[in-house]
C-alpha cells in the first residue's frame, strides 16, 4: 500500500468518526431541539448532576414539554415519566432527575395533588389519577416547606423510632 492510499483511507476513517461523535456524545439529539434547548444543553455539557440549576433543568424541561411542566398552572405528572423522558432521549440522563425534583416541589404543584386528580404524561394527555395516599405525602410535604412549620417545630421521639414535629407551646 502506497503512502497515498494510507493517507486516503486514514482521512476517510477520520470522517467517518467525525460523522459518528456527535451521536455518540449526545450531540446527534440537540440538533433536533430548538435552539434555546441547545444553547442551555451547550452549558450544561459535561457538568455533573450537582452542578446543574434547577431553573436551567426546569426551563429545558418546560422548552421540550410546554404541556407537562406549565410552571403558572401545574398539574399531576403521570407515575414513572422520568422513564418516558429517557426514552424521548432528547436530554442528557442527569438533568432529568435535577428538573422533576424542582418542579415537583414547587408550592404550585404540591397544592394540585389531590385524592383523583388527574395526572398527566408528556403531551398533557391524561394518564392516571392521584391516590389518597400521594395527596397526603404532598400535603406533608407542603406543610414542612412552610415558615409555620419551620419557625415553630420541635422534635418528639415515640419509642425512639419516629421523629414528629409538634407546635412548641409558650
């Protein structure tokens, strides 16, 4: 084999890796996004899960499923849709745990789950309802995220197994 035909097929390997990173890398699925969603994916490349905001999460989120994540009026997600998000494949796996998280624990949200709500998936369509007992975990949860709470706990020890907070009495 000639010095040529090495170079030749040398270039020729290069191009074919050139054409096959991006898919690799992630790359491959920004170019079908829109180009807000790839300029904030363009910054998050590379960052670990720690390192990303919620509000850079949540606003790719809110550019990819307008529908789902409505910040002004929230509704239910469906049960198990960080699955449907990773099969969409359109965002780095790291930053969908990061932007369920913020979203779901916004007052908003945690004040429409209610025994029967309707939850829905990624399009807004309905899928599933809200069980009495998730209405109660988000009341809970509502309930610790406020000042009340927060200003007048103490803790309570029953059998040295459960941590209650009470109102402290003056």
């Amino acid at each position: 084999m000639t010095a040529e035909k090495s170079n030749i097929s040398d270039q020729s390997i290069q191009e074919q890796e050139k054409q096959l990173a991006p898919e690799q890398d992630g790359s491959a699925m920004s170019q079908e996004l829109p180009e807000e969603a790839r300029k904030i994916l363009e910054r998050l490349h590379n960052r670990p899960e720690s390192d990303v905001m919620n509000s850079e999460a949540l606003r790719l989120v809110r550019i990819l499923w307008p529908s789902a994540f409505n910040v002004s009026d929230p509704r239910p997600l469906k049960i198990g849709i960080h699955k449907e998000m990773a099969e969409a494949n359109l965002l780095p796996e790291h930053i969908i745990p990061v932007a369920l998280r913020f979203f779901t624990s916004m007052e908003r949200y945690l004040e429409k789950i209610k025994p029967g709500a309707t939850r829905i998936n990624l399009q807004g369509q309905a899928a599933g309802r809200v069980k009495l007992r998730e209405a109660v975990d988000a009341e809970i949860k509502l309930y610790t995220q406020s000042s009340d709470f927060i200003t007048t706990r103490d803790r309570v020890i029953i059998k040295k197994i459960r941590l209650l907070s009470v109102n402290k009495q003056a």
